[in-house]
C-alpha cells in the first residue's frame, strides 16, 4: 500500500513569529484582523525622538489596550518601556527645576521690608517697600553694580507685583522703575488700586 504525499504546509518553525494576538488567533477573516490590529498600537523604539506629550498619550492608549480580555502581544513590554521614558524624563525636569531654583531665588525679607533676588546665592538686587494697611508701597528698586546691564529692574518689579498679587495686597509704585514698568507693561494695571 502507497502513502500519497501530503501536501506541503508551513509547519510552526516556517512561520515567523507572531506581532500580535491576531497572529496567534489566525483570524479567518482578514477585516476581523485588521479590525484587531488597528486598536493596538504600537511603541516606537527610539523613545528618545518622541515628545514627551506623545509619549504620554501613547501610554493611555497602551494602557487601553491592556485593559482588553485578551491584549496584544508585546503591549506589556511596550506600557513598561514607555512608563519608563516618562519617568526618567519626569525626573531628569526635577533636577533641572532643582538646580534652576538653586540658581535664582526671589524671596521676601520683611525684616529688612524688600523683595530680594539672588544670583547662585548672591544679592543681585531688590525692591525697598513699606507694607501699611493691605498696600505694599514699592519705594526703591536696586540692582548691584556688577548687575546693571543686565536688566534685572523689570524682573524684581514683576516678581514683586506679582508676590503682590498673590498675597492680595494692593501694590502702589512710588519707584521711577515701578512706574516705568507699568507704563511698558499696561496689562498690570489692574493690581493698581484707583482711588
């Protein structure tokens, strides 16, 4: 008795392996597969390149798509590696507001009635005010000798405007800086007090 030949398949170690879980499953139907692969998407592999908003997006979209009864393959490995960049950046924006926040500093100093601005932990400039009644008259504004040219005026007169502001106290320019400020910046005004 003669065997016919069977005829030729690709057996399991001729197939490639599998991208998704539509390859396991071998959807009989083509739009049934598609269908299945165009909710799935898929992690680029130089996360580098990708903006952190995208990278952010596409970890809910991930995260959708693992929240399915029977996720794609690979989508685990995609979330964590996306998890990942989003960490390292969000950390590496820490350091960088750390050591910014280390290099310029306003504060207030009420012992001395003047808002402050330090330069690596040097007195660049301030503001001189009198704090009377809820209004925060601003008196002086003074900037170092080795600091004039570089227009720090503006900056102390908008950071103290604005500590101002947010402690709701009513600021009053009776600085020439002050004045020139507003008169460069009219959309302060309005924490001016009318009277």
């Amino acid at each position: 008795m003669s065997v016919a030949p069977l005829p030729p398949t690709s057996g399991p170690a001729d197939r490639p392996a599998p991208d998704t879980w539509a390859d396991v499953l071998d959807f009989p139907d083509p739009a049934a597969r598609e269908a299945s692969d165009a909710g799935t998407p898929e992690a680029p592999r130089d996360l580098s390149s990708v903006s952190t908003r995208q990278l952010r997006i596409l970890c809910n979209e991930l995260y959708r798509a693992l929240d399915a009864d029977f996720p794609a393959y690979g989508v685990l490995d995609d979330y964590a590696a996306v998890v990942a960049a989003l960490t390292d950046r969000e950390s590496r924006a820490a350091e960088r507001a750390e050591a910014e926040q280390l290099r310029e500093k306003f504060r207030d100093n009420p012992a001395a009635s003047r808002f402050e601005l330090f330069h690596d932990g040097v007195l660049v400039g301030y503001v001189k005010y009198d704090l009377r009644a809820g209004r925060l008259r601003l008196l002086q504004t003074v900037v170092g000798s080795a600091h004039h040219r570089q227009g720090l005026e503006p900056v102390l007169v908008r950071k103290a405007l604005l500590n101002a502001h947010r402690r709701r106290l009513a600021p009053v320019p009776y600085c020439a800086h002050a004045q020139a400020f507003l008169t460069e910046n009219p959309h302060f005004q309005a924490l001016i007090p009318v009277d």
